[in-house]
C-alpha cells in the first residue's frame, strides 16, 4: 500500500491509517510502501510488484491512498503487469476513481470494497485501457497514464494551479484559469493520428454559416463532435493535422481536474484515445470554451473536435518557434508535469486490472 500523506488536504494520512488497519483486520498482510516522496514510493512499488523486498510469492495486489495524482503513480507501477491496482480516493480531483464509481472521500467505505475485491478474486477485477506517453523530453522515459494527456491551456492552467499556494483545493485550478486567459494566445501544432476510428467524424467539412454569409461565431453550433477539423492523410494508414489551438488533449477517460469533463463520450476500455482540439479560439471564445468544460458542453461548439484514434503524436506546430510567439506549454497527464513537445500518446487496450466490488 502507498499513501499520499498530503492528499485531500491532508486527509489521506488518516485514511491510509484506518484502510491499513481494515486489510489486516480481514486477514490480509499488508506491506507499507509509503515514502519521504513520490519517487521513493514508486521506486518501492516497483520493487513490490516485481515480487523484491515482500514476501515469497509476491504482491496481491497494489492500493494507493491519495488523489489522482496517486493513481498516476500507481498505474506506472502495474501497467503490463498481472497486479492489480486498489484505489482509495481521498484527493482533490478523484477523476480516475469517480469514472469506476468507486467510493470518493468516503476511506471507509473504499477500502472495505477494496476487501470485498480482493476475496472475490478474478470477479473483483476489471481490465481498463491505460495510455503510454513517450517523447525524447521526458526525463524519466516513457510514462503511463490512466486518464489525459494534457498540452495545450489546460496544461498551462495546470502548471500554474501546481505552482499556487493558495487557496487549496479546486479553487486554486479556478483561480489559475482565470490568470492564464489573460495572457493567452493559441499555438501551433502539428498532429499525426494513428488508427483513426471515426473517420466521417474527423473529416467532415464545417458547418456553414448563418445565411447571408456571416460567419459563426465560437458559440454552439449542432452536429457530431469532430466534425469540421480537416486531416489529410498520410503513410501508412496516419492522417495529420496542422493548425493553432487553445486546447489539445489525449484523454483515456472522460474527466480531469476534479470534474472537468474534457472528452464526454471517451472510455476506459475501447482502446482508443478521445483527442479534443480546440482550434484557434479567440481570447473571448477561450473564456467561454473553458468553464463550459466542466459540463461537457464544450463539445458542441463550433471550433471544438474530438477524433478518436488509437495514438496521437503532438508536435510543435511550423509557427512555434517564431519571435514572437509564447512558448508551447509543458504536457501534463493526470495532473502531474510530464515534459516538452513532441510526444507521441497511444492507447493500450486493458493495460491495468484495477480492483472494483463485483455487483
């Protein structure tokens, strides 16, 4: 078990106190694998779940006490691996969690579902898709992620929201926003999709505007999510394109950033990616596009797309390294810094077995 002891504003440490003592209590020998910091737990884990420093036999299972942030480093740990990963949400964002249906901020009643898993053996298991990062920027080489890849606004807001330190909790990601459209202009990208899954969706030409030859504004506009981004096709079966956007996001699961509802439609366990595009929005049009995400309204609007495709590679795009324009943001996945453009996101089908109460 790992436990993040500063999550939930500092709840988890409590709760990783009281989910320890309930394993043991329902027979299970549980193994502390918590450490001074992140690097150290994971460094533990590894160990854990290649069958060193535990007993013969190896591990049961891996749970991690804490937010998404904690599932982050719990998936690098099991991914690829017969392990499965028991979750505990006591976080600010429980995003990853709350699309299980997991239990969220009630330690308690999660860790007694994680029991009830674990005794019902191979029913209390679910296989769910999990997305690997790769790029010659990331420090610590590819990395796994459980819910979204983050490299445009929202990776900036991201990055500032880390960097506050007050208020606490979703306010701060709040607060972020609101600084980082004041300075925002979009950027330029350049993406290769793999494996393109919705093709009529991704290729359609963009609704028409109003009669009279007005254009549309960046309000809400009908038709299928995706419609209007134009790809041109290319080698074996990719299809690219290049453009300046506001938001682009590789997302595994439907939800980041506490309840942000980025990819509405995408799931855990159709190996594919829901890559959302938002291109070249105004500074007022991002103001709108934005606080609607946490709706999922978003998706309707007109220069909102969402392709889904096995991976995605993003790229500066030809005008990112002009004078005058601001630097592309660091990616993000599951709200930790992940490193600079280019990266390349590809979706692997049931990578983790995570533990769920069987119904």
């Amino acid at each position: 078990m790992v436990v993040n002891p500063t999550a939930g504003k500092g709840r988890a440490a409590s709760a990783g106190t009281g989910v320890l003592a309930g394993l043991r209590r329902a027979g299970h020998h549980v193994v502390d694998l918590s450490g001074p910091d992140a690097d150290a737990a994971l460094a533990r884990a590894h160990d854990a779940v290649a069958g060193r420093g535990v007993p013969a036999g190896g591990v049961d299972a891996l749970v991690v006490v804490g937010g998404d942030g904690m599932v982050h480093l719990g998936v690098q740990a099991v991914a690829g691996t017969d392990v499965p990963l028991g979750i505990v949400p006591v976080g600010t964002g429980n995003d990853f969690a709350a699309t299980l249906g997991l239990p969220v901020r009630d330690p308690a009643a999660a860790g007694a579902a994680v029991c009830r898993a674990l005794d019902a053996g191979v029913a209390g298991r679910r296989p769910v898709d999990a997305a690997l990062a790769t790029g010659p920027g990331l420090p610590d080489g590819p990395r796994w992620v459980a819910g979204a890849v983050s490299a445009g606004l929202d990776a900036a807001v991201n990055a500032r929201a880390n960097r506050l330190r007050h208020p606490r909790g979703s306010a701060r990601y709040t607060i972020a926003a609101a600084l980082e459209l004041l300075h925002y202009r979009p950027w330029s990208y350049r993406l290769t999709f793999d494996g393109v899954a919705d093709p009529v969706a991704a290729v359609a030409p963009a609704p028409s505007g109003p009669p009279g030859g007005v254009p549309p504004r960046d309000g809400a506009r009908p038709g299928r999510a995706g419609a209007g981004l134009r790809l041109r096709p290319g080698p074996a079966g990719t299809a690219t394109w290049t453009g300046r956007a506001a938001l682009v996001t590789a997302a595994n699961g439907p939800q980041i950033g506490g309840g942000i509802r980025v990819a509405p439609a995408a799931s855990l366990d159709d190996g594919l990616l829901d890559v959302l595009v938002a291109t070249d929005l105004s500074r007022p049009g991002a103001a709108v596009v934005f606080p609607s995400m946490f709706t999922g309204g978003h998706v309707r609007r007109r220069k909102v797309h969402v392709v889904r495709a096995r991976a995605v590679t993003i790229e500066p795009g030809p005008d990112a390294w002009a004078a005058d324009e601001r630097a592309l943001p660091v990616a993000h996945a599951d709200g930790e810094r992940l490193g600079p453009l280019p990266l390349r996101v590809e979706a692997r089908a049931r990578a983790v077995q995570v533990l769920v109460e069987p119904r």
